[in-house]
C-alpha cells in the first residue's frame, strides 16, 4: 500500500459513520508526499468514501510563503489554494490545507488528522471548553495523547487559523521541549498531529473515548482528576514508553 492509499485508508477511518467523528465534507487529513509537497483532502470531499482523486498534492514551500503573509482577501485565498497545487488539474484543496502545511512543518509530524467528533465538540463547544481537558482522568490518555495539549481560541477556519495554529505550536514546542500530539480548536474540533496513521487513528480513537468519559463523569459530580505528579509519573515511565512503541506496531 503506497502513501495515498494509506491516506485514503485514514480518511474512510474518520468518516465511519459508527465512529461519528465526521459527516459530510466535514474534516480533513494529510501526509508527507515527499520532502517538498504534501496530500491533503480535497475541498467539499466526504473523509468516509475517500478515493485517490479526493486527495491533492501540494507544493508545502509554496504553502508555507503564502502563510508568511500577514493576512489574505478571500478572492486571494482561493487563487492561492489553486495555486500551490501540484498537478493543476487536481481538485481545489481543502479550506484548511494551510493549517496542514504549519503542521507538517512545525508539528515534528508525518501525518495529520482532523475532524468534527460529537463527543469532543460537546465539550469545545461548552462553556467550560478546552479547560475540562486541563488535567486527567486516567493513565491511558496521557500514554497516548500526551501529558498536554495545544489550544486554539475560536478563529476564522482557513488561513487566519493557519496563523493561530503556528503560533499555538510554537508556545507548546517553547514550554515543552517537544511538539504536541492534539491541538484542541474551541469552537471547531481537534487536529491529531502523528508520527503515522496509526498513530492519529489511535490518538483520535483515545481523545474520543477520555470526551466521552467526561461528558458521562457529570451525572456522577464531575471528573475526578489525577494530580500533577501522578500524571508526570505516568508520562515518563518506561514501561509506558515502550507501551506506547507497540501500540503504533499494529493497527487498530
């Protein structure tokens, strides 16, 4: 299986009707297609019967210099993204191909991920948003989401996001010494930054189940979260480390 096929496997897996993560031509996905270019989703595509011609290479340098831009009309939006297409006869890509671009350029990631899950949204949606996810619940979401996460007030989707996203990378990879593997759009959805499909397929799938747990955790008082250290514990354990090695070894 070839990276676009592998891609194209990705996308069917967050447009499964029974996993409600994405419906209709909600998300997006991409991957390194070389050194210089990328896949991403094609614009009004459905992740859930992806094809190959729903995906659109594109020139990440050529990206990344329109992301320099201090800010962009919608008209020039639009010239852009068909401009920075590899092969012009390829689909218009999607809205949120810029944010792509900062990830795969800034996020120490091959491959990304994102989508609309009912289960995350009733949370960034809620007053209370990104902040229920400030600490944790139980050990597993720290194994494979990480110890923290990136977090992006609401912003226009598109290029102005690209900017917020850079930045929100930027302020995590300064405090942490290292990118992060969620980044959590209040308002939006979540972007799931990997090292390989597997890895945004089972980051996804545990940010899924820790929504869902705090959403049920209300009929019982509310979450009862773990302590700094009891978290940090959980982070650097070696056991863990080599936990979370396999998990990427077979696919969920």
């Amino acid at each position: 299986m070839d990276t676009l096929e592998k891609l194209v496997a990705l996308s069917r897996e967050f447009g499964r009707e029974d996993r409600n993560w994405a419906i209709l031509g909600e998300g997006n996905t991409s991957t390194l297609a070389s050194e210089d270019s990328y896949y991403v989703k094609a614009s009004g595509s459905c992740l859930g019967t992806a094809k190959r011609e729903d995906f659109t290479e594109v020139n990440l340098g050529l990206a990344l210099e329109y992301i320099n831009r201090i800010s962009l009309t919608d008209e020039e939006i639009l010239a852009a993204l068909e401009s920075i297409k590899v092969k012009k006869e390829s689909k218009l890509p999607s809205v949120e191909t810029f944010v792509h671009a900062v990830c795969l350029s800034e996020g120490d990631c091959q491959w990304v991920g994102h989508g609309h899950p009912e289960s995350v949204l009733s949370i960034l949606c809620s007053k209370l948003g990104a902040k229920a996810y400030s600490k944790h619940i139980f050990p597993d979401a720290i194994v494979v989401c990480g110890r923290s996460f990136a977090l992006v007030p609401y912003v226009d989707p598109g290029f102005k996001l690209a900017h917020a996203v850079r930045d929100s990378i930027r302020r995590f990879k300064n405090l942490h010494n290292k990118s992060p593997k969620v980044i959590l759009l209040e308002n939006h959805g979540p972007f799931i930054l990997g090292q390989s499909d597997i890895d945004v397929i089972n980051t996804m799938m545990m940010l899924n189940k820790w929504s869902k747990i705090l959403i049920a955790n209300q009929a019982f008082g509310g979450a009862q979260y773990l302590s700094n250290s009891d978290s940090d514990r959980i982070e650097n354990r070696l056991d863990e480390a080599y936990r979370r090695k396999r998990l990427l070894e077979e696919k969920q």
